[in-house]
C-alpha cells in the first residue's frame, strides 16, 4: 500500500514533533500559565490566581521597559555587526579557494568556547585597570590610561561591550552558513556578470545576497533569536550592571524567577517577550525565507 | 485550549520524592568554600557511621539557582544544602526547623549575630559551619619601615601602626599615596575603595553607629537614608583620592589583586585570605592582620556565615540532622582546610597564639564587637542587593556624585521592592 | 570553485592580509586564554597585565586536571554530546526533509513551532523540566541531560538540515524514483549524501550546543552526570577565583571539539564541493 505524501511527511515530522511537544511544549504550556497566578517561590505556598494583574504590572514596570529596549539595542548591535563581518569573511574565504580551508578552520574556533569561560575571559580582556585590551591600547599609544576607557564599568557603553564576545563566540556560525550557501551559487551566472563587466558591489547586492536569501535568512533569524536571549554570557561578563545597563529580557527574567522569587511575574515577562518575538520573527520568516512556499 | 491549561495547572503537583540514593548516603550541595571546609567532616563522617557524603560542587550564583529552582518544585535531589547567610530568609519555607540543634550549649559558642541570623520566622533554619568576616590586611613591610615611621609621625603628630579608627585610616592612606619609582605616576595606593560589591560600605554603615542596617525588615521602615548611612557613604568615597581608578568595577577579586600586586598599602577584605597568599604574590611574607577599623560606633564588620540546612522535601530528615550535628561537633576540623573557617567561638579561640593564623584573633574581634551586625533578613535582600545598593554604590564612587541624594532615591528604590 | 573565487594576483594578495589580520584579531582572545594558561597563578592576573607569561609552567593543567571531578566530567560532557548530537540528527533530518520536500500546512506549523522552541529563554524550560526529568527517573543522568540539551540544538537542527535540504534539486529525487527507489531509499542513498556537508555542520551546532551548554547542565546533574563547563565555573568561588587553572582546563576541554572539527572539515568541504559541482 502507498501512503500519500502528506502522510508520510507527517510521518516523518512525527519523532520531532513529539519530542519537541513533551520536551519544550509541555514545560512552555507550565510556564505561560505561571502568568496568571501569584505565586510563592517556595513549593507548598500560595498559589492565587491573579488574572492578568501580572502582565500589568510586567508592563507598568520600569525595569521590564529598559530591559526590553537594551534587549532591541543588543540584538540588532549583535547581529548587525555579525552579519557585516560574517559575510565579509565567508566572501573572502569563497575567493580564496579551497586554499584558505585550513583559515576556516581556525576561524571556527570561538565557537569552541563554552560561554561561561568567553564571557569570563573578555571580563579579563576588557576590564578597567587589569585589562590586557587597555594596557595594548595604552602601550600603542592610543590611550593614555588603562582606565581611560571604563569598557565594563561605564553605563553608557557596557552594553556594546558585553556584546563583543557574542559577536567573538558566534561570527563564525554566520561566516561556517554563509560560506556554505556561496559553495552553491552557480559559478556560471557569476562568470556571466563579470563577463558583462558587473563590478564587486553589483554582484554581491544584485547576484549575491539574492541568491544567498534563504541561507541569510536563517543565519540571521537564528542569531537574531539567539541574541535577543544572550545570557550567560553577560550574566558573567556583569551580572546585568553597572546601573543595570546590561540588563537585557532574558537576565530579568532570570532574576525576576529565580532570585527575586516571582515566578508569576517572570512567567508574564518571558510570555510577553516569546509573543513579541513571534510576531517579530513571523514576519521575518515570511518576508525574506518562505520556508516551504513555492519558489 | 482550556482542557490543556487545566491539565497543566493540575499537573504542578507532581514529582516524585528524593533521588533513589541509598539510605546511608546524603547529598550535600555546597559552594567551593563548603566543599574545602566540609570534606575531612565527611571523611570522618563516613569512617566513623558509614555514612557516606556525598558533596555536590556547584557555583556560587548557581547553588543558589539549583537550589530555588528545587525548593520551587516541592522535590529535591538533595538532603542538605550550604546556604549563604543571605539566602536564609529566602528558603526559610523550604527548609525544616533545626530548634532541637540549638541548645543554651550551641548558642553560648557561636558568635551573636549568627545566632540571631540563623533565626527567620521564630524557627532557627540553618547552622552555621563557618563564619567569615571582613579584617584589615596591612604591608608590614611598609609599616615597619623606619623612614616611613618617621615620615608618618613628623607629618601626623602619631606613630604609625594599622590604623583602628576612620581617621587613621584616611591618614595612613593618604601617606601611602604615591609614586615610589618617581615616573611621575601614582603606583602605591594607600587603599583601595569597592564600588562593584556592598558588603564594605554595609559593614561602614555599621561603624558609623548605625544599628538598623538598610532596612527594618519587621517594620517595614527603610532606614538609608538617614545621618548614619550618609556618614558611612562619606567616609566611603571620601578615600576615592588614595585608591586606584576604576573603583565603579572594583569587586573582591578585583581588589585582592591588586594587594597581591603590591598596589596598595591597605585593605580591608574578608579574613580567610589570610592563609592564602600565593607563593608568587610581590607581598608575600610581608601581610599584617588586624581587626577591621572603628568609626564613631566602633568596630564592626559584616558577618559572612554559611549554614547547613535540611529541605522540607527529603526523605532522610534524621538521618541529615544527625550530620549537622557531627559537623558542629567537629567543627576545629575546618580549621586546617584550604579555607581555614570554622564558626564557633571556641575553635576561633584554640588558635589563639598559633601561628600563621593571626587572622583569628582579627575576625574574632571583629565578630565580637557589638557594632557587627548581621544583614537585614529580608527575602528580597539578594534584588535589594542587585538592583538598589550596588548601582548606588556605582553612582557614588564616580566624580561629583551626591550622596545625600543617592541614599534617598535607595530609599524610595528599596520601598518599592518590600511594598 | 569557479566564479567567486578570485583569478587576480592582486587582489589575492590583499585577501590574504585582510584575511591575516582579521584572523589575529579574531584569533587573540584565544591565544590569550592559552598563554595565561601558561602563566603562574599571579601572574595570570597580574596588572599591568602582558600577553607573554613572564615564566612558563604546567601548574595550572596540573591543578586542573587533579582537581577531583574533573575527569569523571570530561567523559560525562562527551557522553552527553554524543547521545544529545544523535537524538539531534536523527529527530531533525526526517523532519527538516518532510518540510522542504511536501510543502504541506502542517510543515509550515510545525517550523514555526520549531521556531517558538528555539525563542523559548533557557529558564522558562528549565524549572518545569526539572520535575519531568525526576518523574522520568532521569536526573543525574547523561541521558536526561542529553534529552535536555536536544531541546536547545533540534530546532536549530531542523533549521540548517532545511536550508541544506533546499539547495537540492527535486530532480535528483525524481530520477531516484524513477528509477525505483521508495522515498526513504532516495532519502537514504541520494539525497542524504549530497547533503552530507550540510549534515556535518549540523552535527558539529548539535554537539556544541550540548558540549558548553550550562544552565540544565547546573539544574539537572548533580555527583553523576556532572558536566565540565560547571566544573570550570566551579575555580571561581566565593572565596577567590583561580583564572590560571580555570583557562587550563577550559584550553583542555577544547581539544576535543577542535579535534571533531577537523575531522569533519573534510566531509564538510566534500560535501560542500558536491553542492557547488551540482549548481
């Protein structure tokens, strides 16, 4: 008997989806309802329900509303400056050839990395005084103090710090993905171009990119996700200071449910954020990939 | 979509119990410091009951973490957890009453403010293993020198010793200040000054005389804004001058560096780095202790105590108590552990005159005075911490900073948190 | 590899330096962490701070790898990643190739529901997770760390496996069936190789997502299935923090990834070569 398309796709779909059900859904589906109860963060307290007095308060909050605009800043600095640099490498890399094979390899290695120590090791490379970053700086005579420049310890530029080693760890995924789809571009249409005497800025804006669209747009919504949740590594690198000013979504989150003991108030936070993220990678997905549309 | 969220609400409650572990084994979660402190308890332990101890290492923030998240869910992988003194009011619900552990015996031997920490909500829920607190580390080689001895008393009218009181302490820091190579640059400090962790200015609140720290947490009233906190936060930052740039990140490891450097005169750190001083530090051989200094209240530092505690959820309550127990009966074992801290007065004492371990006596006076006094407990004091007392303490380590202002938008801050 | 790449002389030599010069500031956090690695306890924390240790020494690996636990957690990491790589793979490659290949409404559902999976923050599973692991009997288990670590890398998974998926010609298929083959068989015997660039990378994100993960790793272990990056997170205690030690065993639980990286460099480039031969 032959089983038709849609169900053997099913099928298929299947092991994932189970998976992903009782794994993310079912603990998600906890988490979502969390929101709309009071609750004691020590098992056996109360537990009222409280409607929507949590999203209320999620949203008349301060600390939520800079957390949510340090999380847009520090995503789109992240991905911005990864897609730029990623791009740009895996380009140089595709010209290079299979000769620069070994240089791949090299330039995969933040990648290695767990978090924990990058986020560790740039708090060293980056901090005021002790800083191996600022003692260069001052040995090359671009500063005149190590603690001229207060990378971790200034309000107004510890966010773009604490990004630094996001875009270190993980450049290397947009340049591995990239560089991947530049193997499948059709050599021919880019010889055509040249022959028609296209310079690089047309090929890359016109030829390129075009046809890279599906493999940038999940390089992209991928780190764009993954960023706008970064959180070990800036728990790490400042704990969300000096004055808050590195405290993006996630870490208050994280906080707000662990150590400030709201569970309730953290659940409505993290349902607010998981919707705005969903509206906002909806209409990315759709806009630039069209997974499973008709090409 | 109803049936779903229904089906979810109802299934909070599940969860089994402990971990399958045998019944002669007991799970202990501890930071680095319980794991070096506990271990030759344990071995004891094992050696003399069978019972084996099984201590679980995690990161500081992460215990903290691993634990919430368990007491959260009503069932725990673990029969006893090292809590920091800070986190006792916050677990208080979770964990069992240790009332039969602490008889008039046990609480003659520990330190007054551990007694009164160890009890929230009229229960005693923890009992202190070992108990830190801040001392002054001073460079004998400075002090002793005869230059500078004589330097000292021309300019200041008394000899040089470790400082005892706040106004030594600014002299001595500001005679120390200075540029020894003749670079031009400043290259010693007479101290440094801590603008990334509170625990400092909280243990200065308490010299100024202050005997509610930050807040009243039975009454509600929040008291740091008043003439104590802003002397404290005066003195404080009035040492910026004699310390290294970039005090807005200074934190413990920041500042013991630079000790070990040979950047500073002084500082005042917590006293079991006493006996850790690596061989290659520039100082070594050359580090003095003293009790932390006076201000107009006395002396005074900030208890930094740890305490075991049994969760409400085990299966092996008795069997966990009894350990706790040992580990107060054994306590002088710590004593020759990487850490070196015990919690009771009398093994504090029985190293009187040992040693290379002159930081004893210093913490024991220090913990003795009456102006210590314990943190406030309160289950928020970690967010108190976190979002309130170090941003303040950022703000006012930075040029032109006004203090009596900070102290009131913290107080504003503060009551917003405990409503 | 006709078409970027570049014929010119010139330009080739100035590739190459940009090249150089983005790879040695790219590459000097790195080679920081390992000199420190180097360096005396001190002197890996000195200020001001040099790049050179000022006197070499193996004290650190030493204490790293003699402190207890360490070595029962390096094996636990690979255990965990091995398995969390492999329930990875061989949940994403049907499904990523159902998505791409039918084009139903149900593969659009369900690359968004892969797609919320992947926005969720680590903590809002982690909690509840806790509680499912312990009624599966699984905490403090490789296995239910590496169930865990599979929730974090199977949506990326399906993700890359559908990018790769989708640069494959449908005609491939075809003639596979026309030639007889079920659509598991083209799956298997045609499809898959083309793909198998594509399959390595993916490997590769999987195994990593597992190898450094921390949070479920701190929540949902404790004496058995311990992994390393909590052990390295473990040298900075309350009391001090051994940064020399630290980078040591952080430089030495990078070997192995290195290693598998190398390994698979060369699948990657072959099946990358096979893509580009095809276009």
């Amino acid at each position: 008997m032959r089983i038709t398309d849609r169900r053997f796709a099913l099928l298929m779909m299947a092991p994932a989806a189970a998976f992903l059900a009782a794994f993310v859904l079912w603990p998600l589906i906890r988490f979502i309802s969390n929101g709309f109860f009071e609750i004691s963060p020590i098992a056996g307290g109360p537990r009222d329900f409280v409607g929507f007095d949590n999203f209320v308060a999620a949203f008349q909050s301060a600390a939520f509303q800079g957390a949510s605009l340090r999380t847009i800043v520090y995503t789109l600095v992240v991905v911005v400056l990864e897609f730029t640099l990623g791009l740009g490498v895996a380009l140089i890399f595709a010209s290079l050839g299979a000769r620069s094979a070994v240089f791949r390899t090299v330039f995969m290695y933040p990648l290695m990395i767990a978090p924990v120590v990058a986020g560790l090791l740039w708090r060293f490379l980056l901090i005021d005084n002790f800083g191996i970053i600022n003692e260069l700086l001052r040995q090359a005579g671009i500063l005149q103090s190590t603690s001229q420049i207060g990378w971790l310890s200034d309000p107004n530029i510890a966010l773009f710090s604490v990004a630094l080693p996001d875009i270190w760890l993980t450049t290397s995924f947009i340049t591995l993905v990239l560089f991947a789809g530049l193997q499948n571009v059709p050599g021919d249409i880019i010889e055509a171009a040249k022959l028609d005497g296209a310079r690089f800025p047309t090929l890359l804006f016109r030829i390129i990119i075009p046809l890279l669209r599906p493999v940038i747009a999940v390089a992209l919504i991928v780190r764009g996700i993954d960023a706008a949740r970064a959180f070990d590594i800036i728990l790490i690198q400042t704990n969300g200071g000096p004055q808050e000013s590195t405290t993006t979504l996630s870490l208050l989150i994280y906080r707000t449910m662990t150590r400030y003991g709201d569970p309730g108030l953290a659940s409505a936070m993290g349902t607010i954020y998981l919707i705005a993220m969903l509206v906002i990678a909806t209409v990315a997905i759709f806009a630039i990939w069209r997974p499973g549309s008709d090409r | 979509m109803l049936s779903v969220t229904a089906l979810a609400l109802t299934g909070c409650g599940a969860g089994g119990g402990t971990t399958g572990a045998s019944d002669d084994e007991l799970t202990v979660l501890v930071e680095g410091g319980g794991l070096a402190e506990l271990q030759p308890i344990a071995d004891l332990y094992k050696e003399e009951t069978g019972t084996s101890v099984k201590l679980v290492e995690l990161p500081y923030d992460g215990l903290y973490d691993r634990i919430q998240t368990e007491l959260g869910s009503g069932s725990v992988s673990f029969d006893i957890a090292a809590l920091d003194a800070i986190w006792l009011s916050a677990f208080a619900d979770g964990v069992q009453p240790l009332d039969d552990l602490f008889t008039d015996d046990v609480k003659s031997d520990l330190f007054p403010g551990l007694v009164t920490e160890a009890q929230v909500g009229g229960n005693y829920v923890g009992m202190p293993i070992f108990t830190n607190s801040e001392i002054l580390y001073y460079r004998t080689d400075l002090f002793n020198d005869e230059t500078n001895k004589a330097d000292f008393e021309a300019e200041y009218g008394y000899p040089l010793a470790p400082p005892s009181t706040w106004e030594q302490y600014t002299d001595v820091a500001k005679f120390f200040t200075r540029d020894t190579d003749g670079d031009g640059q400043v290259d010693l400090y007479g101290t440094d000054v801590k603008g990334a962790v509170e625990t400092e200015w909280l243990a200065t609140v308490s010299q100024a005389g202050e005997t509610t720290m930050v807040l009243d947490p039975a009454s509600g009233e929040v008291t740091i804004d008043d003439a104590d906190h802003l002397k404290a936060l005066d003195f404080y930052t009035s040492l910026l001058p004699y310390a290294p740039a970039g005090a807005a990140q200074l934190d413990w490891a920041g500042s013991q560096n630079l000790f070990y450097q040979g950047k500073l005169a002084m500082m005042r750190f917590w006293g079991h780095a006493y006996t850790q001083t690596p061989d290659d530090a520039a100082v070594k051989g050359n580090i003095g202790a003293a009790p932390m200094i006076a201000g107009p209240g006395g002396i005074a530092g900030v208890p930094g105590a740890w305490y075991l505690s049994v969760p409400t959820a085990t299966t092996k309550s008795e069997a966990a108590k009894a350990f706790i127990a040992f580990a107060y009966e054994n306590n002088e074992l710590s004593v020759d552990t990487s850490l070196g801290l015990v919690s009771r007065i009398s093994a504090f004492e029985s190293q009187a005159e040992v040693e290379g371990k002159e930081n004893y006596p210093a913490i024991l006076e220090t913990l003795n005075s009456p102006a210590t006094y314990a943190r406030p407990a309160t289950p928020q004091w970690q967010e108190i911490v976190n979002t309130v007392l170090t941003p303040m303490l950022q703000k006012a380590v930075e040029p032109g900073a006004d203090n009596a202002a900070l102290l009131k938008e913290a107080k504003a801050q503060i009551e917003a948190i405990i409503k | 590899m006709i078409g970027i790449e570049t014929n010119r002389r010139s330009s080739r030599v100035l590739l190459w330096i940009t090249l150089a010069v983005v790879l040695v500031i790219y590459g000097f956090p790195f080679i920081y962490l390992l000199l420190t690695s180097f360096k005396t306890p001190l002197d890996a924390i000195a200020v001001p701070a040099s790049v050179l240790p000022s006197q070499w020494t193996l004290e650190n690996y030493v204490a790293a790898l003699t402190k207890d636990g360490v070595a029962p957690a390096l094996i636990n990491s690979v255990v965990t990643a091995v398995l969390s790589t492999v329930f990875s793979l061989v949940l994403a490659v049907p499904a990523a190739y159902a998505i791409t290949r039918y084009r139903t409404p149900s593969g659009r559902v369900f690359v968004l529901a892969a797609l919320v999976t992947r926005m969720v923050p680590t903590i809002a599973v982690g909690a509840p997770l806790v509680e499912t692991m312990r009624t599966l009997g699984l905490t403090d288990t490789s296995l239910g760390l590496a169930i865990a670590h599979t929730t974090i890398s199977l949506p990326l998974s399906i993700w890359l496996m559908s990018s790769f998926f989708e640069s494959v010609p449908d005609e491939l298929e075809e003639a596979a069936k026309v030639d007889g083959a079920s659509r598991l068989g083209a799956l298997w015997r045609v499809v898959l190789p083309v793909v198998s660039g594509g399959l390595a990378v993916t490997a590769i994100f999987a195994f990593l997502a597992s190898w450094n993960e921390f949070l479920f790793s701190l929540l949902l272990t404790s004496v058995r299935a311990q992994t390393t990056p909590i052990v390295i997170a473990n040298f900075q205690t309350q009391f001090g923090l051994d940064w020399g030690a630290m980078t040591a065993l952080a430089a030495v639980y990078s070997i192995p990834v290195i290693l598998l990286t190398l390994a698979l460099q060369r699948h990657i480039v072959a099946g990358l070569t096979l893509g580009a031969v095809k276009g």
